[in-house]
C-alpha cells in the first residue's frame, strides 16, 4: 500500500511539471533558468520532433547554426533556431550563453524517477 501511494505521488509530482512516468525508464528533464539559453551546432543536425533519434526528422540544421536552449531531457536540447523548433542531440550543440534567474541565482531542476512496477 505504501509503495502504491509513493508511485502516485511521484506521478502526481511529475505530472506537475508535464512529465509523464513509466516504470521502464528514469526521467531526467531541466528546464533552463528564466527560460532559454544559446548555443551552436558543432556539425549539421537533424531536428526531431521528440528526444529519441526514432522521432521524426523535422529538418537538418547547417553546422555553426545559432540555437536557444528552453530544456535538456535525457541528452537532449529542445531548441529553437531559424522559426523551426523540436529536439537536438545535445552532444552536438556548444552551449555559449547560461542566462539566469530574476533573483540573480542560476540552477537546475532534475527528477530522475525509476519506481519498481506494481507487483501483484
């Protein structure tokens, strides 16, 4: 029962934050602070629609394209650069602006969550 009610938790704590959880797999997702940061392609890139290289390709970015940053989920970036957006392997972008918080402080937010599956 206690197990139970830790699952739902950490799903309810997920779900706050638009992940959602399965048990095969830990979640990592950080949003950048106050929302983006900039970086560069180090080779020409293929743009998913997803974070997995199985995701559709949107389009191909030229090597040195400049990109925001708004999240980074498992080596992934999710960028926008030329009015295209969607998922980047992040081994091949070259982060060169971190921006802030408000408050002046920079940080990051990650929920690595991998519960056992119920067992009956």
């Amino acid at each position: 029962m206690a197990l139970k009610r830790a699952q739902t938790s950490y799903k309810a704590i997920a779900s706050s934050y638009g992940v959602t959880l399965s048990s095969s797999a830990p979640v990592v997702s950080t949003p950048i602070s106050n929302g983006s940061s900039t970086g560069h392609t180090t080779v020409s890139l293929n743009v998913r629609t997803a974070p997995s290289i199985t995701a559709a390709r949107i389009t191909t970015l030229p090597q040195n394209t400049t990109v925001t940053i708004y999240e980074t989920r498992n080596g992934w970036y999710r960028v926008a650069a030329n009015s295209i957006s969607g998922w980047v392997s992040s081994q091949y972008i070259t982060v060169s602006n971190t921006k802030t918080a408000p408050n002046g402080k920079s940080g990051k937010t990650t929920a690595a969550v991998n519960y056992p599956p119920l067992k009956r």
